[in-house]
C-alpha cells in the first residue's frame, strides 16, 4: 500500500506524466479504474534524450547527473520523459519531466481536471500536502502541487510538481524531490531545488514546444462545444462493426469528447478499433470526401499495422475510424498479422448516416 502510494505521490499526487519503462500506472486515481500501456523502446529512447537536453539547459547552475527512464517514478501514459539529479550545493535532488497529450489513450480514465479533492487539498493523500489550481493568460491549466512521498511521514521525501495542460490539448510534469531518487533514498536537503516559481518557468518554457508539437493528436485539441461522450461514440461505433467481431475494453467515458477506443476480437488476435468525430474538416463541395491510409501504425513499432478512414460530410464534420493489429497502439509488438477490419468495411462504417446525429 506504501509503494502504491509513493508511485503516484512521486509523481505529483496524480499529474499525470508519461510512458515509464514496462508498465505504466495510472490508479488508483478519484476512485477510477486502472489502466496500463507499454513503450516502443525506440522511441522511448529517442524521446528521453530530447527532454533530458532540454531539461538541462533550463536548470539553475549546479552538477547535473542523468538517470535511465523516470529516476523509479511511476508515470502515466504520454509519449516522452526524462529525469536528472540536480546538486546546486545544498544536495542532490531528483528532477523529472514528462510530457504527453490528455487524448492518450491510457488516460481514458483518468481525471486530470484539478486539485483532487478540491483547490487546496491533496484528497486522500494525507493533510500535509496542498494543490493550487491557476489559468494563465493563454487558458492553460497550471497545477502546483506539495506534498511528501509518504504523508504521514515526516522523514521521507518532499516531492513538488507542476503541471500544465494547454487548451491544443499537450501536456507537461515536471516533478522533484528533496531526494536522489523517488523510491529508497532519504531525503538530502530540507526541500527540493526549484521554488513554484521555478516550476512554473520550466513547464512553460517555450523550447518544450517543438516536442510536445511532435505527439499524434487523436481529438485534435479542444472539445467542441456539445461534442458526444466517449460511450455515445461507442454506442454509435458498435452495431456498425461486422457479425462475429467481440467487443471489450471500451474506454470512452461519459465526458464531451471527440475520441473512444475499442478492443475487438474475431477469433485472430485481440485488435483496437478508434473513432474520431469532430467538425475540424474541410470539404466545399457537395459530396463526402474519403481518405484512406493503410500500412505502419505511426508511434508504433516494428510490425504494428494500421487501417484508417476519414470521411469528411460537407460542411467539414468528419469521422475517422482505425483499425489496428494490436490491442494497444503503441505497444512495440502486433497481436496479430493484419487489422480485423478492410479499408472497405471502415469506408462504410465511417460513412454510415448514423454518425449523422452528431453533426
């Protein structure tokens, strides 16, 4: 239960961070369920050289040290992370980042809105920690949060994050620690390095952009204002799939969004299904417009496949339906040869009238 705690707690009393190596952690969190992802080893790696240069060139003068992955935090779903140990002359500190997307689909059930348990309050962590909830000018969420590994601990470690959301949907965590490491180290300081101030100056450092800009976008940004639940998307989805295709593991949610994934099964291998709806399209004439890929899954690996169609109305109102041949997109080996659905068969689920309803 300690360790449980200190995971979450290590990384900002649940802001969210991203892919750690293995398993990633994501509950318990407001009572939700947990869910997990996996990393492509290659872009993991490439991705953590790229934080770690330029989490570098934003710290204060000192002796930086890296450290492999996350520095033995759990983090939860993105697509990039990386830690150093930071020694000013007041003692080492353990300093991470990660960065993402809220549309990451290991975070369909996860609540990253604001403080939990309200502004001020770490919820069930204990009483010794606070969370304070700001908008900067732009509309991006800020969230500063203080509290300790364990709460009701004394001796152990202080751990301070940051986190900011902005409205295109990216996301970044920066965490640190009055300690080496965020499991198994005692604390070498009275508190970490970076003041909130110093952390609100590294999450909204502008040389993150060009990264965070790298991510794939599943919702595009924003929700449109009225846009559908995730399980209304599913709901839609499901009675357009093809007889014999089992349907599991929905992530949808009951909140306006632009994006639901499905893990389907025809008796080949397990396979995630996706659907994107939004009114972000461009179309001027009086037909709808198809347009189909097909081949490597983007951010994936060796092997994994995907299949896509978008049909764009006219007026711009779209629906993007992927199919892959593995039931996590991003995980570095497919379950199975190809996709279960044809570029055919997703023509005709994304082109089906009954999607008509969210228009």
């Amino acid at each position: 239960m300690r360790r449980g705690r200190a995971a979450v707690v290590a990384v900002g009393v649940a802001l969210a961070g991203a892919m750690g190596a293995g398993v990633v952690y994501a509950g318990p969190i407001d009572g939700r369920s947990e869910v997990a992802a996996a990393v492509v080893p290659g872009v993991e790696a490439e991705a953590e050289r790229r934080v770690v240069s330029v989490l570098k060139g934003l710290l204060p003068e000192g002796k930086v040290r890296e450290v492999p992955g996350d520095g033995g935090g759990a983090t939860l779903g993105a697509y990039a992370k990386g830690a150093v140990v930071l020694d000013d002359g007041e003692g080492p500190a353990l300093v991470s980042v990660a960065l993402g997307r809220t549309d990451s689909p290991a975070l369909d059930l996860v609540s990253l809105a604001g403080c939990p348990d309200g502004p001020g309050g770490v919820g069930r962590w204990g009483p010794k920690g606070t969370c304070t909830k700001r908008v900067l000018p732009d509309g991006s969420d800020l969230l500063l949060v203080q509290d300790r590994v364990a709460p009701y601990g004394e001796r152990d470690a202080v751990v301070w994050s940051a986190r900011l959301i902005t409205p295109d949907g990216s996301m970044l965590t920066a965490t640190e620690l009055n300690a080496p490491a965020a499991e198994g180290a005692a604390p070498t300081r009275e508190v970490p390095p970076l003041s909130q101030q110093r952390l609100t100056e590294l999450v909204t450092a502008g040389e993150w952009r060009t990264l965070l800009d790298s991510f794939p976008r599943r919702d595009g940004g924003e929700v449109e204002p009225g846009a559908p639940s995730g399980f209304e998307l599913l709901d839609t989805l499901e009675p357009l799939l093809p007889p014999g295709l089992r349907h599991f593991g929905r992530a949808g949610g009951t909140s306006p969004t632009h994006f639901a994934h499905l893990r389907v099964d025809d008796g080949k291998g397990e396979a995630a299904v996706e659907v994107t709806v939004d009114h972000r399209g461009t179309n001027d004439t009086d037909e709808p417009r198809v347009e189909e890929r097909n081949g490597p899954a983007p951010w994936s690996g060796e092997g994994v496949l995907h299949r896509s169609v978008t049909v764009t109305r006219p007026g711009g109102f779209r629906v993007t339906v992927t199919a892959y041949n593995t039931s996590r997109p991003l995980v570095a080996e497919p379950t199975r040869g190809t996709p279960p659905l044809s570029v055919g068969q997703l023509r005709v689920i994304a082109g089906s009238g009954t999607w008509d309803r969210f228009r």
